[in-house]
C-alpha cells in the first residue's frame, strides 16, 4: 500500500473518532461503544491489500462519517415527556412545511389523493 494510501486511511480513521466525540459529547457509553465499533470495523478491514478495495473502504468510511455528523443528534430529557435536541451547525435544517396547508389544499384543487399525494413528494 502506497504512503498516501495509507495516510488516508489514517485520515479516515482519525476523522471518524473525532466526529464520534463532536456526535456524542456527554454520552459516555455511545462513546465508548462508538469507539469500540470504529476500531473493529477498521481492525477487520485489516488484510486488504487491492488499492481499489481500500479506496472503497475509505470512501464508506468518509459516507460514514458525513452521515454521522450530519443525521445523528442527541435527545435529552428535561422534563417528564420533554426533550431538548443537541442540533449541531452541521445538521441540515429543512423548512417545515404544514402538511394542512400544502397537501390538504391540493387535495380539495386537485379532487383525487393520488394527485395529492405527489405533489407531497
């Protein structure tokens, strides 16, 4: 395996323990089960030896990483019932959009739900 090659996969590595630290700040266990799974999943990959399949490997552990960072939020309860989501900068907010405005009201123009329905889409 080349130098480069090798220091992507560190990079790949390194990067997905310290997105696992920014994802699950204060959840010693997530963390530490986070941890754990990043070094066996990487510890299995051990033998590969192709260039193409370690290149595949590092792009997986790129998506992984990405999604992590992106999807995953914590959840913590304040009250009996409330929570109070962690939303990091990197977590893409979408606009809501009130299903009763939108749907309903095209559903009533349009006359049938199929048509409603993909216009929801």
């Amino acid at each position: 395996m080349s130098n480069s090659l090798r220091r992507e996969v560190l990079n790949s590595f390194k990067a997905l323990h310290r997105t696992r630290k920014t994802v699950f700040k204060g959840d010693d266990r997530a963390l530490t089960e986070g941890r754990k799974k990043i070094n066996e999943e990487f510890k299995k990959q051990k033998h590969v030896q192709n260039e193409t399949s370690i290149q595949e490997l590092i792009n997986y552990a790129q998506a992984v990483e990405c999604e992590l960072r992106m999807c995953v939020i914590q959840a913590k309860e304040v009250t009996p019932g409330v929570y109070q989501a962690e939303i990091r900068g990197d977590t893409p907010k979408l606009e809501n959009v009130s299903y009763k405005d939108e749907c309903c009201s095209n559903l009533s123009n349009k006359g049938t739900t199929e048509n409603a329905s993909k216009t929801c889409s």
